[in-house]
C-alpha cells in the first residue's frame, strides 16, 4: 500500500493521506519515488520504480492514472514539462530520455 502525504507547512502537520491504487512494493521498503512536480493544472505527476511507471494524480477530483514505461526495468526519475505540456523524464536503468504525450485536462 502506497500514500501521498499532504504536509501543511503554516501548522507543521501532516493534513491528508491519499491511498495509491495498485501501488505495488519491494517488502517492507515499498517503491522509490525520485521526481514530482505539479502540472500547470496543479495535477501532481510522480515516478514509481517498482511499477516502472509514471503517475498523475488529478488533485481536485482524487483521482490516479498510471503510465507504464516501456523500457523493461527502466527506473524513472526526475520529470519536467514542456512548452506543449509534454511529460519529460529520465530513466536510471533505462539510460534514456523518454516522453509522455498525454492530453492535459483536467479531466
């Protein structure tokens, strides 16, 4: 089981837990998230190394869309966004550069 952690700075607590559907793990260690970073429709998108996947999660309607990587065992890291909204990222393993092309809305 994987979570996304709302920190409120202005009172230092932790405000939200988010469950990840699907969220797969290594034991006790579970996935490493390496990149996030906000869209410009404040959607959060996030790397997941054991799903070899790219995450986005839709902020105002609490929900997930998963996209698998198709370089076998590939790691994704970091992602950054385009001038036409394209989704960015590296991969570890992969030793590639790949992009997404995904229809930014906010669905």
């Amino acid at each position: 089981m994987g979570h996304l952690i709302v920190f409120d700075p202005r009172n230092g607590y932790f405000t939200e837990f988010i469950e990840i559907p699907n969220w797969k793990t290594k034991g006790l260690f579970g996935s490493m998230v390496w990149g996030m970073n906000f869209d410009k429709y404040g959607n959060l998108w996030f790397t997941d190394e054991v799903n070899n996947a790219i995450w986005r999660y839709f902020v105002s309607e609490h929900k997930f869309e998963m996209y698998k990587v198709p370089t076998r065992g590939a790691y994704p890291a970091f992602i950054e966004f385009d001038s036409e909204g394209n989704v960015w990222f590296s991969e570890i393993f992969g030793k590639k550069l790949g992009v997404l092309y995904p229809t930014f809305s906010r669905k």
